[in-house]
C-alpha cells in the first residue's frame, strides 16, 4: 500500500530513472507509453521540455519507482568543448549561470545533467535508432559527459520502427553494443521504441535494471520490479480471458435451418436452401463482427489506450452490423486494420455476410497486397450434432489467427504514439503465428470439435479456449521475444 498522504517513503525506498537524450529524440513520448498516461509536451521541435519533471511509475508497498523526464542535451559538440576546458567540468558546468532565452541548448543541457547527478539511480539514455550509430555525431560528447558523472547507463534504441524479425533486431543491436562497448559505464543496449514497444520488453528492462541499483535499494526495486510484472501478467491474463470468451462465442455460435433432403440435394428446391444458407452466413457474419469490435475495444481499455476505433466502432449500433452490406467502407477498414490489415480476406468475408469464402489456408499474410485467404466457398458452414450451422473448423483457426494478430497490434501499440489507430503489421508476426497455430492445430480442433459435434457447456469450452489462447500468445511472444523473460 502507498505511504500516508504528504509523507514521502525515505530515500532507500525511492528508486529513479533519468530519461536523458540529445532533444527531440522521443523522452516524453517513451514516458507516455511507459507511464500508460499523457504527460508534458510534445512536438516534433527541438527543446520542448524545458525543465525537469518528475513522474511515479510505479508505487507499492511503500515503494517508489520515479521517472525523471528532462530537458534534451542541445549543441553537445560545444559542450564538449567547454567541459574539456575545466579541471572539473561538471562542477563547473553546474556552478554557471545559462539563460534559457539566450542560450537555451546550454540551459537545457545543465538541467539534464544536474538531475542526472542529483537524482538518477540509473539514466536511461534515448537515441533515434533511425540514424546509425557512426552517423549520429552527437553520442561521442554525450557519452564523455554522461562518463563524467559516473551513473551506470542503459541506451535505449527508440524510433526503430515496426518490429523486425528478431534475428534482425538482434543483429541492430548489436551493432550499437559495439559502437559504445568502450564507454564501461553503458551497462546494456535495449529496444524500447515510444510507438511499438511491448510489455514483454518493459519486463526485459527491469530485469537489466535490476543489478544497477545500488546495494542499499535492491530490496525496494526488488519489490517494486515483481509488482510490475504482476500489472503486466494481469492484463496478460485479462486479455486472454477476452479472447477465450470471443473464440468461445464463434465455435458455440450457430443458425437453426432445415434439414436437407434427398431430393434438395440433388438440386430440386436447392434455391430455397441455399437462400436459407445464405441467410444463415449473414447472421454469423454479423455476430462475428459484433464480437470483433467489442473485444478490440475491451483489449485497448485493458491497455490503457484511446482512440477512434474505440470510440467509433462503440457507438455504432446493432442493427447496422446486422445488415453488413450496409456499413459504410470506412468502417470495414477500421475493422479489418485492428490488426494491420492481414485479415483482409475474413473481413471481406463478413463484408459478403460470410459468403466469400469457408476460411481455408492462408496463402500470404499481409497488407498492402501480399496475400488473401483461399476461397472456398463451399466449406465456411457446416451443420453440427445440434443440426445447427456453425463455422467450419478452418474458418474458426482463421479466427484464432485474427484474435492473435489484433492482440499483438494492441499491444505494441505505446500511448506515447496517440490516440489507437490502424497500421499494416510486421510479416514476421503472421509467420510466428501460423507456427504457433500447427502446433495447437489439435487443441484447436478438439476445443471445435467439443463445441460444434459434441454440444459441450460453454463454461468448460471457455476454461479449455483460455487455456489454449494464453499459451498460444505465451508461445508466440517467447518467439518474437527469445530475450524476454517468459510470460508463463
């Protein structure tokens, strides 16, 4: 539990953070996504923070984890310049007097640097990852006055983009390891970008954070790092719990129609029977979109987002989705690009009211026209022992892999980026997914069965789809992360 009000826990229970970079490379906007909240300014100018602000990231049990935000180094080469002129140029350097007006790249330099020996136990230092390391001339002079003061320091490499395959992330990492391995202070180099991080990465950092603090606040951060990871695993298993009950809902959903007989099979009265499929399709179709929307919403309250698709998608109305034919485009696409577009041929599917295609193998994966989903027309319905017409049980791995994808587009999605909106995700994503899905093709296909041919009570089919979606999303995020701490 917090302290008391007004009483501040004593110092060997505070832990803080200096975020610190050359300006405008992205320290209020990693702040927002790191402290799930807007804080400060932020635009795409130089010197936008102008003073040190000071933010809890985390307070448990008496303990507080604090982040410093601060003002960005300005001309670091004429910084150099001064400090190597001094016998002790940091006690110089803060003895003087700069004006913020005159000489604000200076005056913000000394703020950043007085909080970094005032208060940082550990200084996360922020590059743009969009510059190689040889080519960004300011690290040289920032890492001889960051040497100066004497702090451990972890970089963190921020603007990197989309996430990559990991092998490539781990070899642009390692490039930056290299270019600072003669600075002993850099205790580690992390990918931590504003806009696409991921929770598992936030795990990865506490735990390189953890031998830098000192001796004499090891407990707290001890406390204060297992605390983290609880919030985390929460809303891990929240979400998995969301998408339990969506996977549920598809595999016990179903349309009462008639029997077929002889005779409607081999084509006598086959027109009335295929208006009463296609109805059937619509219905689904419709339910389907239903629950899309709402779980997507339901993932980024759990994520601590806003934005249009939230708003938006929640105000529309039931009738509307139950006539798809009539949803506006733009609506569709919000739909289809809750994770990035990949699932372009299942919302076409819904689009149609379910009657594009039966969800067969995906042959490509992506936006921007790399891939679609096999049309087979014939097999997306198909009558279950409660002689009821449910999804095939290709259309419903398809599912699966729309509830995987949109999980993963939410989580990376940081606050610091704004309000949530749709963008194309990375290949590798869908690769790491259909893996994970052959590997619990079996489970998968046994929670269907259990549903579709056997009537299973949905409260056991939801215990079993949980199971099934939290260590599906466990397996992929370990391939996607093999330097993270497991999230089972």
């Amino acid at each position: 539990m917090p302290p008391p009000l007004g009483i501040t826990p004593p110092a060997s229970d505070i832990v803080t953070l200096s975020l610190i970079s050359h300006t405008n490379a992205g320290k209020t906007t990693l702040a927002r996504t790191l402290l799930r909240r807007d804080v400060g300014e932020v635009r795409d100018a130089a010197h936008v923070t102008l003073f040190n602000e000071s933010y809890t990231l985390l307070e448990h049990d008496a303990r507080l984890l604090r982040l410093w935000d601060t003002p960005g180094f300005g001309d670091s080469a004429r910084l150099l310049k001064r400090l190597q002129r001094e016998k002790n140029p940091v006690l110089w350097f803060l003895s003087q007097t700069w004006d913020r007006l005159t000489d604000k790249p200076l005056w913000c330099s000394q703020q950043a640097l007085k909080n970094v020996r005032d208060d940082a136990d550990v200084v996360l230092y922020l590059v743009n990852a969009t510059e190689p390391p040889e080519v960004a001339a300011y690290i040289t002079p920032e890492m001889h006055i960051l040497g100066w003061v004497g702090k451990p320091v972890l970089v963190l490499l921020n603007q990197t983009g989309p996430t990559q395959d990991p092998a490539f992330e781990e070899a642009e990492t390692t490039a930056w390891r290299e270019h600072l391995k003669d600075y002993t202070f850099v205790q580690d180099v992390l990918r931590l970008d504003a806009f696409a991080r991921c929770w598992v990465q936030e795990e990865r950092l506490m735990d390189v954070l953890m031998p830098l603090v000192s001796a004499e606040k090891t407990e707290a951060f001890k406390q204060l790092k297992r605390a983290w990871h609880q919030r985390n695993a929460d809303i891990f298993r929240q979400s998995s719990r969301v998408l339990s009950e969506l996977l549920t809902a598809a595999v016990v959903d179903g349309i009462e129609v008639r029997s077929e007989t002889l005779l409607e099979r081999v084509g006598i009265g086959r027109k009335e029977l295929n208006k009463e499929y296609q109805d059937a399709r619509e219905k689904l179709a419709a339910r389907l979109a239903d629950r899309i929307v709402a779980t997507t919403n339901r993932l980024i309250e759990l994520h601590g987002l806003e934005g249009e698709a939230a708003r938006a998608l929640g105000k529309l109305t039931h009738e509307q989705f139950h006539t798809p034919q009539q949803v506006p485009e733009a609506i569709w696409s919000v739909i289809g690009s809750v994770a990035g577009g990949a699932m372009g041929g299942l919302i076409a599917d819904l689009k149609m009211g379910g009657m594009t295609f039966g969800g067969g193998a995906l042959v490509g994966g992506l936006a921007a026209g790399i891939g679609a989903y096999a049309l087979i027309k014939s097999y997306n319905l198909v009558r279950g022992g409660d002689q009821r017409l449910h999804w095939s049980r290709e259309h419903f791995r398809e599912q699966v892999r729309l509830a995987m994808l949109t999980y993963l587009a939410v989580a990376h999605f940081g606050r610091g980026r704004g309000e949530w909106e749709a963008s194309a995700e990375p290949a590798h994503w869908n690769q790491i997914i259909s893996g994970v899905i052959e590997e619990h093709a079996a489970g998968l296909d046994r929670l269907w069965k259990e549903a579709v041919e056997q009537g299973t009570l949905p409260d056991v089919l939801s215990k079993h789809a949980q199971a099934l979606i939290h260590d599906s999303l466990s397996c992929v995020l370990a391939r996607l992360y093999p330097n993270a701490p497991s999230t089972k």
